[in-house]
C-alpha cells in the first residue's frame, strides 16, 4: 500500500485536484481494506485524538525516501480540507481512497 501512497502524494503535489471521496469507487474497495486503513491511520495517530498533524502525518509517510519533507508539507496542506491544522480520517481517506 506504500507504493500507492507514494504515487497518490506525488500526484497531489504535482495535480492539486482532489478527487471526490463520495465518487463511486469502480473498484470497489472492501471493508477490509478501509479497516486496515483505519489501522493504520489509528497506529500514527499518537495521542488517539483522531486527527493528524503533520508531524504524524510525517512519520506515517517515513518510509518513503521519495517525499521529502517540503513535499510532505503540502500533501498535508492539499489533504487539510477544513485547514484547521491536522488531518481527520476522512480527510485522511482522501490519500487513500
Ligand atoms: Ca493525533
Ligand atoms: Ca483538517
């Protein structure tokens, strides 16, 4: 999933259009895959306050050598919808989904 991450965050860096979270999805993702992403987002979020800052957000993209932290910057502004500072899980979703 990694991998998807990576192509997903050059995307948004290079194409700042976000798609719509409320798009069907053709191929239709299953409820596994959005509970492991849940997993995965809860595993980062250090203080369970269901939100990421960027600091989370970094370290949950840490294994990428392909993002540096510039370009993290502003995936996390682009994924920062309601520009309240952190990443709720639905906006989360939209690097994901
Ligand atoms: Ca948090
Ligand atoms: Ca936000």
């Amino acid at each position: 999933m990694l991998g998807v991450l990576i192509v997903v965050a050059q995307l948004a860096v290079t194409h700042p259009i976000k798609p719509s979270a409320s798009a069907p999805s053709a191929s239709g993702r299953s409820r596994h895959n959005i509970e492991a992403i849940r997993r995965a987002f809860d595993a980062e979020d250090k203080n369970g306050d269901e939100e990421l800052t960027l600091e989370e957000l970094t370290n949950l993209l840490a294994g990428s050598n392909t993002l540096t932290a510039d370009r993290v910057a502003v995936l996390f502004q682009w994924l920062d919808e309601d520009q309240n500072g952190t990443i709720s899980f639905k906006e989360y979703l939209y690097l994901v989904a």
